[in-house]
C-alpha cells in the first residue's frame, strides 16, 4: 500500500454526522474538528468510518458501523437505493430534506454572495415525493452491472440475464444497473419499460455493448405530459430491420395509450440525440404540455422543465415576483421553449425571449403561434453576445428582466449588460444556488434582494431551484 493511500485511509469512531453538504453528501466531524463527507448516512447518525480519500480541509469515506441512527431517518421505498445512486436522500424523511434544501440556499447566498438577504419565504415543496418525473432516459447494456454477492458466488449467469435496463452506475460509463423498478416516473412508463425489456429478451435482440461498440438496442427515452400523453424513443445502434419493427410493432399494438413512437439509428460514439434524426414511426413527432390553458408541443429534442406540476408553482412564483400589471416590456434571457415568457405574457405589454439553441426557438415560436400570443418575441444567439445595447435599442428596454441560465449561473458579460442597463426589477430563477449566489453579489452593486423562494423541483435528490427577487437601489 503506498504512503499516499494510508494517510487517506484512516479509522474515525462515534463521529457525529450534523450537516447535509454538497451533492447529497452528509458531513460528519470529529471531536478533533476533522471534516469528512459520506454518502451513506444522514444528519444525526452517530458512526464508525473507514476513509478512502484526504484532501486539504476534509476526508471521504464510507460508514463501517452505525452506533445511532437519526431521526430524520426513513426507509428507503425503493431495493436500488443503495447501488443506483439517483435518489440520494431516499433515506431522509422528506421534511429534512426540505430543511436541509433551504439551509444550502441560505448558506450559498450568504456565505458566497455576502449577501443581505430578506426573511426567506420557506421552500414551496412537492405534493408528489415520487413518480414525479415527466422525462426518464434509460441505457440498454449487454453487461449488467454485477452485485458483489454475484461477482463471489460460483454460479454461472448466461448472457440473457446479464442484459440491463437501467441507469448508468455514477461516475462509470460503461456499466449499468437493470431496474426491475423505479420510483421516479409514473406507472405508465414503469409498464412502458418492463414490457420493452421483456419483449427484447424474449425475442433475443441484442442490447449495447460499449466497450465493444456492438449491439442493436441503446437507450430508451420516456416522456410522459400532465395531459396523459405519452412519447415513446428508442434508440439503436446497429439497425436490424426485423427487430427494430417487431419491437415497436409491439409498442404500437400492446400500448396504443403511447402517442408518439419514433426511433432513431444511432452509430457514434456518444449517445446524445440532437445531431441525430428522429424518426416517426407511429402516431405524431410530439406530445402536448398544458398550463393555465397554454398548450406547449413538447419534442424528442424538447427542453421542458422535468417535474409538470412543480414547474407550474415555479412559473407562477417567478410571475407574482416580477409584478406585471400589462404595461411593461419583459425579457426572458435563457428563455429555452418559452415556456416562461408565455406563462407572463398575457399581463405584460411585450416579451422579449432570448436562447442560444435554435431549435428551442422555433419550438417558443411555434408554440406562441400555436396559443395565439402575439405580445411574445423570440430571437437566438449567444446570451453574452446577443444581449448587447443594438439588441436593446432594437427591441425597447426591459421594465423587467427574468433570468433562468443553465448551471453554470450567467456569463460575467450577461451580469455587466444587465448592471449597464438597471431595469428597475431583475427575477432571477436558478438550478444552482451556489452560481446564483455568484452572480447576486456582482449584482450588488445596483441590486438589492427583495425576496428568496427556494421550490423543491426534486424530491429524493439535493437538486433545489431558487427564485431570488432584485430591485434596484435607491
């Protein structure tokens, strides 16, 4: 064993688990005043921990022992929870979770924003803690990822039970996890997924391969409305004919509740689909979200916020935050489908919505033209680019600015336009609180916080959105 493995691997008994940190990790810290990250154990454990990893400030390691156990505590409804890694706080009773997803934001705000803050509203939570989930992407695999148990044992497993259905192990891209089942979808779909694996073993096709790039099944995308409408996407590797149709003849005639049933022929090296073409093979190319009476047309390559009825409080916080009365002119940068910008439009003068990915723009134009709202312009490019003084000379200047940017938070040219510009409101809707925080204190500079409402969007995992309301100084 090297030097540098057994200073990592050291042995902590009785330690205090108190905190919940980044990345669903739990913290534990010693009387010593050690700091180290679990995965495996909630706040207000008491355990025995072996580390495996030491960097300057902190350790990681794994439970060894559990001396007591916290009454956050639940159990688990799911028998993957401990290998599949998507439903981290799956042991946490929702109510901490809820906590624990506040506190970060607090924390982020404060800590890495230096930020005066208001009187947080609490976190609006999920009525559904599970099933939740609109959009579920799964990898078909050759191999499947082995148990321990499996892996010792003497018995042989032939190559029909090694096929898998599932999620990708975290942090390995070659290995998957079959799920005999998952809580994260509505029933629907855990049919949908059951039944196509089922009918593929049956008939011996051929699941991925990646390390030998062979095989005819690959993935398997699910998309599920609030409306009761269902898509369908399957998507193989080699293309066999006879198997490609008499699976989704299958689907077509065992499941006629699926509205759009398309497939793609996919032979790189990587898995993303939106430099492939996606083809219809029965029913219509997409599937219809609803919303206050708003209808969106959601695609295979659509971005559509993953939790329908979540998405609805969000939109509706972000509105009664921007404080429209029909008089003003509203940009939407990151404005993605549009989904935003036609959710305010009917009480404000003009939208302005702007978004890097062409095909995200036409699916908000052919969606505002689709529920008749004229007041809703839509233009792509760069954010740090487009958002210029020539745009805004084109387009008038904002009475209200809503920003909803990916994880990364805004670029620091988007945060100098909008300090350049001082809208006398600024909504600020984020995935990563940490970024957002980021950017509120350059922000500072003109902007004071009003209001912070974080939404659970997530239930099971760490993931919270945060809304943060910005008036300008006086």
């Amino acid at each position: 064993m090297s030097k540098r493995r057994r200073r990592a691997q050291q042995t902590f008994e009785n330690v205090p688990v108190v905190d919940a940190g980044a990345r669903g990790k739990s913290v534990a810290k010693t009387e010593e005043g050690a700091v180290i990250f679990l995965t495996d154990a909630v706040p207000g454990d008491v355990v025995d921990i072996t580390t495996f990893k030491k960097k300057k400030s902190f350790y990681e390691g794994n439970v060894t022992k559990f001396h007591v156990l916290s009454d956050r505590r639940t159990t688990p409804v799911c028998k993957h929870y401990d290998t599949c890694g998507g439903c981290k706080w799956q042991e946490m009773a929702y109510d901490s979770q809820l906590y624990f997803k506040q506190k970060e934001v607090t924390e982020n705000l404060t800590r890495i924003g230096h930020l005066e803050l208001p009187e947080i509203t609490p976190i609006k939570g999920s009525d559904q803690q599970y099933y939740y989930r609109n959009k579920m992407e799964f990898s078909f695999s050759a191999n499947r990822w082995l148990t321990l148990k499996e892996i010792q044992s003497d018995m042989e497993i032939d190559a029909d039970d090694k096929k898998a259905l599932g999620f990708h192990i975290p942090g390995m891209w070659d290995k998957i996890l079959h799920l005999d089942e998952c809580h994260l979808h509505p029933a629907i779909g855990e049919q949908i997924r059951l039944s196509v694996h089922a009918f593929a073993k049956a008939k011996n096709i051929s699941y991925f391969s990646p390390r030998e790039k062979s095989g005819t099944l690959r993935t398997l995308m699910l998309r599920m409305s609030s409306t009761g409408e269902v898509m369908v996407v399957i998507q193989f590797f080699q293309d066999e004919p006879k198997d490609r149709i008499a699976l989704l003849e299958h689907l077509k005639e065992d499941f006629p509740q699926i509205t759009s049933l398309q497939y793609i022929i996919n032979e790189k090296a990587n898995d993303t689909i939106y430099d492939q073409d996606v083809i219809l093979y029965n029913g219509v190319d997409y599937i219809m979200e609803e919303m206050e009476g708003l209808q969106f047309k959601i695609s295979a390559k659509s971005f559509y916020q993953t939790n329908s009825a979540q998405a609805y409080e969000l939109y509706k916080i972000t509105r009664d935050f921007a404080g429209l009365d029909g008089s003003q002119i509203v940009y939407d940068l990151y404005t993605g489908t549009g989904t935003i910008a036609q959710f305010v439009a009917s009480k404000a003068a003009k939208v302005v919505g702007i978004e890097s990915i062409p095909q995200a723009i036409e699916d908000a134009q052919a969606n505002a033209l689709y529920n008749k709202v004229e007041n809703a312009e839509f233009y792509v490019g760069d954010m740090k680019d487009v958002f210029n003084e020539d745009f805004i000379a084109a387009h008038g200047t904002p009475d209200v600015v809503i920003t909803d940017p990916p994880r990364d938070g805004m670029h620091k040219n988007v945060v100098a336009q909008l300090l350049q510009l001082s809208a006398p409101r600024i909504v600020y809707v984020s995935c990563n609180s940490a970024t957002q925080a980021r950017d509120l204190e350059l922000l500072d500079e003109k902007y004071k916080v009003i209001k912070v409402q974080p939404v659970d969007m997530f239930p099971q995992t760490h993931h919270v959105e945060n809304v943060v309301l910005l008036e300008l100084k006086k």
